[in-house]
C-alpha cells in the first residue's frame, strides 16, 4: 500500500462555533493524523468563495488521468505514488480534499484485495467540486448575507435563490452522523477511549460528546455544513473596506474583516473604526464649523495675505478651541464668533 491504510475523515462543530476537520489512519491501533485543521465556522465557505482553484483543477485532471486505467489487475506502484505527491498538498488549498485523500486510499486497498471497486466517485470529484464552488458562492451572496433582501428571512432567501436557479444542488442530504466522545486540546494522534477518566483529568485534558459527521462524498461534508449554517443562521457579510465576505462573529453590525490590509499592519476592522470616528467627527456641529473655517483660512495662505507661520499659531488655537467645544467646554456660539472675527469682508 502506498496511502495509509485504514483512514476515516470526520468533520464536528463545536459550541464555541469552530469547524473541526480530520483525517488520519489507523493501523494495527496506531492513530496517525494526516489532517487536523479548526477555524471559525463557515470559514471554508468563505475560502470556496476567495480562492481561485485554476491550479487546483489541473491538479485533479491529472489524477482522472492517472486513475482511469487502473484496475485489481493492473497494480501500477509508480501511479499511486504520483496520485499521492499530486493528492496531498491539495489539503492545504482546502480541507476538503482530506476526503479525496480517504477515497483513493479506499480503492488502492480495495485494487490490493481484488476488489474491482467503482471509480466514479473519485473520477467525477472535479465535477463535484466545482460545482460546490459555485452553490458556495451563491449561498453566501444571497441566502447567508442578511444585508441581501433583509426582509427575507434566511429560509425565504434560500427558496428565492432556488426559484433564480442561483443554486446547483436541490437537497442537503449528507452520509453518516454519530456521537462522539471528542478530546479538547488533545494531542492530534489520540482517542479519549485510550484513557481513564483520571488519568485524564491529571493531564488537564478536557472531553465533550460532539455530533459528528462521516462524509461518504464530498457533495455529503458541503450538504451538512451548508445545511448547518442556514439553520443558525450565520451571517457573513461583505467587508465594506476591501469587498471581500468574512464570518460575522460577536456584533452582528459588523462591517469590516480583520484581514490585514494590502501594504499596511493595520487591518481592515482597524482602518474602518477610524473612518467610523472620523465621520462621527465630522457630524459634530463643532467640526464642521473647524473644517469651513479651516479651508478659509488655507486659501489665505495660498493667495498671500496670511502667512504660514500665523496659520499654523491660528490652526493650532482653532484645534485646542474645537476640543473644548466638542467636550462643552466652550458654547459652540462663541466658537463660531471666534472662527469668524478675523473674517475679511
């Protein structure tokens, strides 16, 4: 065998709303984890969305290739090696090719104990893919942004996309569900079964029963998450800074993502609290009458009968003045009296 033998892929969501997803091996009771990822839920739908996977479909057209001459008779090491270089790093573009990894791993050793297995599952995983690229786009812009048709409640919007054939699937049916003991802050390749309950608790190691889900494809992982997120409902929104969607988590107003914007340190949730005072700023009565007088005061300079020196001494007095006024110091009145009392006729 050249995949790890025995492998199961597993997907749960915790209270705390993070996405967990696993992929390992069991051999001769050995665990051996191949994919361990956790994130905010629904973050991998908002990846479906950002990601240009043109690389990624080259990748799985070489795989079919690869994969359609290949029978229990006809026992190619040198294919399956290059199916696995080619298969694994797709788990790091996107934690659902973990159950790609699962599926050829199923068939070689199916191929390795004369089973002529069907191939179609995995030679039709490109389809598949692709078209859970576009269900995920459109679910984000019109079922979970609830700034989309805001009247709409989730299960109208979801219906409305149906009627505008927006979506590729017409059902969210999925594989398997069970309940499980799950370790929190475990160590990747162990099972709480391997543990008394003491011994445990002297590690400082943390269980909890999850749902979890034992996906037979990958149109059963994208049913489950989608249908998951539309019964929460979990709002995504469009980040009003660099336009890309991002999960809503805490305050459900949220407009910005915290992505770091391009060429600077700050992210984008950061660059919009300013814009967000700015323009609180610039609503006070107190700022206003700064920014008029203030602009007056420039053009002076520029047609020479202020100095930059006096406009720095009055812009510096101004600016003190308007804090006072912001903070009731000092009657907007009387500020607006002063702005003016140099004013030239």
């Amino acid at each position: 065998m050249i995949f790890p033998e025995h492998m199961e892929f597993r997907y749960y969501i915790t209270p705390e709303r993070k996405e967990c997803y696993e992929l390992y091996s069991m051999t001769l009771g050995c665990r051996r984890t191949l994919l361990e990822k956790t994130q905010d839920l629904g973050q991998c739908l908002v990846d479906l969305y950002d990601t240009d996977f043109y690389d990624t479909y080259c990748v799985l057209s070489e795989i079919n290739k690869l994969l359609r001459p290949l029978t229990p008779e006809h026992k190619d090491e040198t294919a399956w090696r290059k199916l696995l270089e080619l298969a694994m790093p797709l788990c790091k573009v996107h934690p659902f090719f973990g159950l790609l990894i699962k599926e050829l791993s199923d068939l070689e050793e199916n191929h390795a104990y004369g089973k002529n297995d069907t191939k179609d599952i995995l030679l039709r995983f490109d389809r598949d893919f692709e078209n859970i690229v576009s269900d995920a786009k459109a679910l984000i812009e019109v079922c979970l942004d609830d700034r989309h048709q805001p009247n709409y409640s989730t299960a109208e919007r979801y219906r409305e996309a149906h009627y505008d054939a927006r979506l590729c699937f017409d059902d969210m049916r999925y594989g398997e569900l069970a309940t499980e003991e799950v370790m929190l802050e475990r160590p990747a390749y162990d099972s709480a079964y391997n543990y008394s309950v003491e011994k445990l608790r002297e590690q400082g190691i943390k269980t909890a029963l999850r749902e979890v889900l034992y996906p037979n494809t990958v149109r059963d992982l994208y049913n489950y998450l989608k249908g998951y997120c539309l019964r929460l409902p979990l709002p995504i929104h469009k980040c009003k800074n660099c336009g890309r969607y991002f999960v809503v988590t805490g305050n459900i107003t949220q407009d910005y993502c915290t992505r770091l914007m391009e060429g600077s340190e700050k992210t984008c949730r950061q660059m919009g609290a300013v814009v967000q005072y700015q323009s609180r700023q610039m609503k006070n009565p107190a700022t206003k009458e700064f920014t008029r007088s203030y602009k007056a005061h420039n053009a002076r300079v520029r047609y020479g009968t202020m100095t930059k020196a006096e406009f720095t001494a009055w812009s510096k007095e101004a600016r003190a003045k308007r804090a006072d006024c912001i903070a009731g110091k000092l009657p907007l009145e009387e500020f607006v009296a002063w702005l003016d009392s140099d004013r030239q006729r």
